[in-house]
C-alpha cells in the first residue's frame, strides 16, 4: 500500500496519575490498582485528500493509521514534576513495546465520508457487531462532527494483579541477564545467582527442601560467605546448573505468559474500512443527499461521491501503565 495512505498524529496529551492499591489476584488491572498511568488522545484521521476512487487503486486492504515516530518518546511516562511540558531524553521512562492497557474511551467521531467507515486499533477487541463484522468503533457516513465519549475498552490481553506483582519482581529479560545467569560455563556445570535476585531468594526459601538434599551440602559449602555473609552485600552465588535450570524455569513459566499480555504501543495501528465490505469504489452503500431524476443523474452524483475528497476520525482516548 502507497506510503500516501498512511497518517501520522501530531500531538500527545500528557498522563495523570493516581495512588495504587492492592486487592485481590483474579481480575484485570484498572487505573486504581496502579501508580503512574499514562493517558493519550489519539487523534485517528484518514489521509488528507483521500477519496473512494484512490483509496480504491492505493489502499485496498484498508487504511492504515500510525503515530509519528517524533511523537512517539512523548507516549512514555514523564519523571519531571515541573516543566514537565519539555520533557525530553532522560526525562522519559518506560518500554512502548510493552504497555499494558487499563481503559479506551471514544471521545468523538466526524466524517463527511458518503459511507459508513469502520475502525480497528490493535491491542483493543471489536465490540461493534454488524451485518458484516466485528469492528471497535463505526463511524455513520457523512454524520457531521458529534461528541461521543463511550468506553471501548476490551484488552486483547488481559494482565492480572497477580502478574503485575511478579512483573514488579522481575521480568523475563532482567531474570536472564542478571538473576539466574546460565551461560557462564560452556560446559554448563554451574550458573550464578545474583544473591539480591528473585532466583537467589526463591534457592534459599526452599533450599531445606527434600528436593535438594542431593545438592543442598555442595551449595552451602560453595556459597557460605553469602549466606552467613552481610545480606546487603551483593555477590553471585556459584550453584549447580540443573538447579539453576529448575529456578529459572519455575520463575520464567509465568513470565513467558506476562511477556505475552503486553501490548506494543510503539507500532500501535488504527485501521479504516468500508463497513459493508464493499470495495472503496463501490455504488452501492452510497449515503444519498438529494432527490436526482433519471439515471444519468444518479450516475452524475455517484461519480461526483466516488471522487469526492472526504474527512473522517475518532479522538480515542487510551489508559496504560509501561514496564
């Protein structure tokens, strides 16, 4: 599809932030269970210029919109209290790739398009059923400019309390470069734990455990100086790589599944189609605006719809939190 048909926001709003909360371990996260949620409007348009017959020769599969990439760094969490407007560089925290998304809310929608349009954005479960599908958000055609402010919020991926505490503990990456390291002996004997790493605490809370009592007297000897050592001391404990291959996977289990519950804002897409399915040039679906007489009339006002340039969008207001 032509690069003409893709469009860019310009602006991000900045976040609000509420106290966090704990309570129970089942239910999705909401904007009360955390601290720092990030809130945004998306500002979803259709290309400038567009009309049905060139979206019918460029875009075929449907439009597709996408933040600015000098945007983008303004979508991360703000650690400045003050002139938190120039925020900048150090300024910014937070991965976009892994965002998880508490709330989606359309603020309006406009369009004089001759069609009704249709709207996905990635992250977020169709809720509109029609006739023809399953889409997050109809715009009726040519509907003027309305106020809407309806939740939509229904995450592809749900993240529970219960992962974001583990997620707060270490994530997958943090759990491979420096909690459990396993590529230290090519001849995989042994790996180290970082002696303040989850690994580490979950070795020792367990190491009485009848599962180690082949190994328990090896790990004690090798590692005494931490263990009766300065906890606040940070060492790397030298432990037998099967044991650390157990850990690691006994903590990377749930991990892999809270790797996969994110959502990549970074690449986040919105994505406009015909809500009849019909291809961009199609007569038929056409809104009619005034009494024609004759065929050659109809004809004439179909044309003049199908080359038309039409304006069309939603402001959709999103919530999350960034690892």
């Amino acid at each position: 599809m032509s690069d003409k048909y893709y469009t860019e926001v310009d602006e991000a709003v900045e976040g609000d932030f509420v106290d966090a909360s704990a309570a129970g371990i089942d239910e999705h996260l909401t904007e009360d269970d955390l601290y720092g949620i990030k809130s945004i409007i998306l500002d979803i348009e259709t290309p400038i210029g567009a009309c049905l017959e060139d979206l019918a020769a460029n875009a075929k599969n449907g439009i597709v919109w996408q933040v600015a990439e000098h945007c983008k760094d303004k979508m991360k969490h703000i650690r400045k209290t003050q002139n938190r407007i120039n925020a900048t560089g150090k300024d910014l925290e937070g991965n976009l790739a892994k965002a998880l998304l508490l709330g989606a809310e359309v603020l309006s929608q406009h369009s004089d398009a001759p069609v009704k349009l249709s709207v996905d954005v990635d992250g977020l479960v169709p809720n509109v059923f029609g006739n023809n599908g399953v889409h997050l958000w109809t715009i009726p055609a040519s509907c003027g400019s309305q106020v809407v402010k309806e939740s939509v919020f229904e995450p592809n991926n749900k993240f529970t309390r219960f992962m974001y505490e583990k997620e707060q503990k270490c994530d997958l990456q943090t759990l491979r470069e420096q909690h459990i390291k396993m590529d230290v002996d090519p001849q995989k004997r042994f790996g180290l734990m970082d002696s303040q790493g989850v690994g580490w605490k979950v070795l020792t809370d367990n190491l009485m455990s009848p599962v180690f009592d082949d190994v328990r007297d090896h790990i004690i000897e090798q590692n005494k100086h931490i263990l009766e050592g300065d906890p606040r001391i940070q060492h790397f404990a030298k432990i037998p790589y099967d044991v650390c291959s157990e850990i690691f996977e006994q903590i990377a289990t749930p991990l892999k599944e809270i790797e996969k519950s994110y959502t990549d804002l970074y690449n986040i897409k919105a994505h406009f189609t015909r809500s009849d399915k019909q291809p961009w040039n199609s007569v038929s679906g056409l809104v009619k605006e005034s009494a024609v007489f004759g065929q050659d009339s109809v004809g004439f006002e179909q044309e003049q719809k199908l080359s038309t340039p039409f304006s069309a969008g939603i402001k959709l207001k999103i919530k999350y939190i960034l690892n």
